[in-house]
C-alpha cells in the first residue's frame, strides 16, 4: 500500500491506496441524484486505489485541430468552446497525474483560494488546480466533481510523492 503526500511540507494527502495498472473505463452518468444528493457521476476510481493517467489533464487548453470535435468522457476534455475560433479547446495539462477518488482525500485537501470555479453540482476544474495541501497551502491537485464529468481528483506529478506504508 502506498500514499501520496506533499513534495513541499511532506504532509499525507490519502488514505492508504494500492496501484491499479490504468485508469478503468469512465462511468456514463444518468444525471440523476445520487443517494447523498449530489450530482456527480459515479467515480472512476473505487475507494482504496489509484492510478497514473498518461493522458494530458486540465488547464492549460489549447484549440483542437479537428474543429468538429467536442469533447470526451477525460475530465481535460470536456468541451470547451475555443474563445478565438470555431471547435472546442482541449487539455495540454500535465501528463501522468495521479488519480484518486476523491473521498480518498477526505480533510487533508482544501480548496485553493487562487481558484474561483464556478459549476452548477461541483467542480469542474477547468481553471487549473482548485486543491491544496491543507497543511502548507501548495497546490497539489485538481477535484473534477462537476456533474457532465468524471468523479475524481487529480494530483499534479511534481507536486506529490509516493510513499509505501505498512
């Protein structure tokens, strides 16, 4: 079992997890409710795992060369029309993020006070990475928790270690 904690202060960022070998499929969403009410679509990591996405994630975006595309189930990819031409934008985020479910981090993330996102069920991490490290204030991931998106929490690979824990 591992956890990732903050390269900066050392602090732990998730419960214990084990490495799944890739990303699983993302869930479709129904856009009903879910039990505790909220909207966001199932998540793409069970509780306990964790897995390095080898696509690139959030901000920045870029135009797509291919003006009749729009979007896909990877959470830097949602559609996003590009301000400055016809198509939508796509991520050029970093590559290789650590993926979690979100309740993996449960108290030991805040939100990032740099980050002004607006959704209407959750985050929907277009503006960059809208976590910290509850200890010393780093930005360390991005929560995708929007309801038209995957339900997960990417950390950013400079920010974070791997550390095994017995």
């Amino acid at each position: 079992m591992n956890v990732l904690t903050c390269a900066a202060c050392g602090s732990r960022l998730t419960e214990p997890l084990r490495l799944l070998p890739e990303v699983p499929p993302r869930p479709e969403y129904d856009g009903l409710k879910n039990p505790d009410g909220s909207r966001h679509a199932p998540p793409t990591l069970p509780r306990g795992a964790y897995a390095v996405d080898p696509e690139p994630c959030g901000a920045p975006y870029v135009p797509h060369p291919d003006p009749e595309w729009c979007g896909s189930a990877h959470p830097g990819d949602v559609c996003i029309g590009d301000p400055d031409g016809p198509g939508c934008l796509m991520s050029a985020g970093p590559r290789d993020t650590w993926v979690v479910h979100p309740e993996d981090t449960r108290g030991r993330l805040s939100a990032n006070p740099a980050v002004e996102e607006v959704g209407c069920c959750g985050r929907p991490g277009r503006e960059g990475p809208n976590e910290v490290c509850a200890e010393c204030g780093t930005a360390v991931a991005t929560r995708y928790s929007e309801c038209y998106g995957p339900y997960e929490t990417h950390f950013l690979p400079d920010a974070v270690r791997v550390e095994s824990v017995v």
